[in-house]
C-alpha cells in the first residue's frame, strides 16, 4: 500500500512529521520504513545505521 497525500500542499514526509515537547521535528523510522516501501523493518534498518553513520563522519 502507498502512502498518498491528503493534502496536496505537504509531501507524504511532511504528513509523517512528529514534534516533541521541546518542538523538535522528527520522524519514525518504522513509518519511514512503510513510506518508502520497504517491505519489513530490519531490512530499512541497516539503511538507516549507515545514514546515522554517515552523519556521524560528516560532523553532523
């Protein structure tokens, strides 16, 4: 199943965005995960530890 846009002003990615207390944005991996259409968790995972890892040497 692809995730559509209700609104056609926000991007499925802006739809998906959390905000905590403090009114930092974030996003699920596991609701990434289904967006980008992967078709189970621990495959989109070690996407995401080589994307932290990337961001890490990159000094971000």
């Amino acid at each position: 199943m692809k995730a559509e846009p209700t609104n056609p002003q926000q991007t499925v990615f802006e739809q998906n965005k959390r905000q905590d207390a403090q009114g930092n944005e974030y996003w699920s991996a596991r609701d990434m995960a289904k967006i980008l259409e992967y078709s189970e968790y621990r495959h989109f995972k070690p996407v995401m530890d080589r994307a932290k890892k990337a961001c890490e040497n990159s000094g971000n």
